[in-house]
C-alpha cells in the first residue's frame, strides 16, 4: 500500500458524508490521529479502521472518507517526511541501493584464492547487494565422536534483472510508453480487418477455379 490515496474506491458522496457523520469525523479529531497511528504500522487504511475496532459493515467506505480529510493527508505526509529524514531517505540513496544490486559482481565474495570471504570482509556495495544470509553448522561423525567442522553459508541475492529494470525506469532509460507513428511522422493507418479478409477469400477462390482448369 502506498500513501498516494489511490488504493481505495470513493463511495457515492451521500454515502461518503453518511460515513463521516456516524464516525464522528467532524466532532473528533483525536480519531483523525488514532487513524494516523493505525495508519503508518503498514500503510493500509483498511487494516487500519479495523484495528481501531470502529464498528462498520463497510471499513473501505470509511477508511476512504478519513483519508479525504485534510487533516489526516497533512499529517501523514508529515508523517512520512519525518521517516524519510530520520531514515536518510533521499533519490540519491536510493538510486545507490538501485546500483549495487544492478552492478553486483559475484567474484567479490570470494578471495584471490577462490575462498568465500567472511561476511564482515565484503565490500559495500557487495553487501548490499545480498538479500538474504543462511548460516548453517557442519559436523563429522556421531555420539562422542562428532566434531564440528565449520559453517555452511548461503547467500541469497537481489534480483539483478528487476533492479536493472527499475534503475533504468528511474534513469529515463527505459519509458514505460512508447509512441508509434506511421510513415513521416503521421497516425498509423490501421487495415480494414473485413476488406483485407475478403481479399483473401478471392485470391484463393481463385486459385481453387485455377486449380480444376488445369486439373479438370
């Protein structure tokens, strides 16, 4: 879910109206904030009208008319700056992030010997680019006789090709619409399906009556 309001449907305006006056949206505006709270736990609105135990039929309806209100889109974006600043969120991190699992070069986990590096010995952007560390014990042997050998690592890591593909959206390397016109730059001329179909038709009824001359 996104902070954009775009994740739920508007109800008819007499509706919407209903909604405000039976949840008291125009005579507290603690609930605006409690909405808040509920609110920035997962971003979806929905979940958070439930979790306020708001008694409704409809929690879509009513998750809609409190984020309509201007009081509640104000300190949710204040809401969100805050984190974003308190995180260091900004387009060049971003753009950072983008780049080291795009570029990630897999003979950075391993030593001049081949020998897998230890996970506090990567570099930066090779850590970065690895989205998951499974640690597991080895052993030889059983009972009085086992002994531990070591530890087996695995490595999950990002997906390069999604990564290259945002980056690239990002950059404007990559538009998510392409424009095609016909010859000199004029509108596609688009064929008569029904005209082209008939042609069709004709040529082979023709090479059919072509056929039984030749072959009577």
């Amino acid at each position: 879910m996104s902070d954009d309001y775009s994740d739920l449907v508007a109800p008819e305006p007499s509706l919407w109206q209903s909604v405000r006056k039976r949840t008291g949206l125009n005579e507290d505006p603690r609930l605006q904030e409690q909405f808040v709270d509920e609110y920035m736990r997962d971003l979806n609105a929905v979940n958070a009208v439930e979790r306020m135990g708001l008694v409704t039929r409809c929690p879509e309806y009513v998750a809609y008319a409190f984020k309509q209100e201007p009081e509640v889109r104000e300190m949710i974006a204040q809401r969100m700056e805050h984190f974003r600043e308190l995180n260091g969120i900004t387009p060049w991190r971003v753009l950072q992030e983008y780049a080291k699992i795009a570029f990630f070069d897999p003979k950075k986990l391993f030593d001049n010997h081949g020998a897998p590096l230890p996970i506090n010995e990567l570099d930066d952007a090779t850590a970065g680019a690895i989205a998951g560390l499974k640690v597991l014990e080895a052993y030889e042997g059983v009972g009085k006789d086992r002994k531990f050998l070591g530890y087996t690592k695995e490595y999950k890591i990002s997906d390069k090709r999604s990564a290259l593909d945002s980056l690239a959206k990002v950059m404007n390397m990559a538009p998510d619409r392409v424009e095609v016109t016909g010859r000199d730059g004029k509108p596609v001329e688009i064929a008569d399906t029904n005209d082209t179909a008939r042609r069709v038709a004709f040529l082979l009824a023709s090479a059919i009556r072509s056929e039984k001359v030749v072959n009577p």
